[in-house]
C-alpha cells in the first residue's frame, strides 16, 4: 500500500505529492516515495539535495 506524501527539498522548497505526482521526473499519479524514487535523485529544481535530504511534510 502506498502512503500518501509530501516531499519539501530543505534548500529551495521544491515539493513533490505522492498523489498528484510528477510528470516532468517520470512520476506517475500514486507513485511510491520509498520504492520508485532512487536514492540518488536529486532536487530537479536546485539540483543539490538528493532524495534522502527530503522532508516529508505531510
């Protein structure tokens, strides 16, 4: 079962919902954070975070 989420990237505060998803990185609607997003994904919008400095903020 997929958790429904939202990711912050800390320095820029890009967001990422697990629900609505993100075309432009290739994440469908309902994707899963923990299983779908390899660890070394990065803050497409600052380009210096990877996935685990993520906050979930919801």
């Amino acid at each position: 079962m997929t958790t429904v989420a939202v990711y912050q990237c800390p320095l820029c505060d890009y967001r990422v919902d697990t629900e609505a998803g993100d075309q432009a990185e290739g994440f469908s609607p309902g994707f899963d954070w923990d299983a779908e997003v390899p660890e070394d994904w990065f803050c497409p919008d600052c380009g210096v975070r990877d996935k685990v400095d993520f906050d979930k903020v919801s």
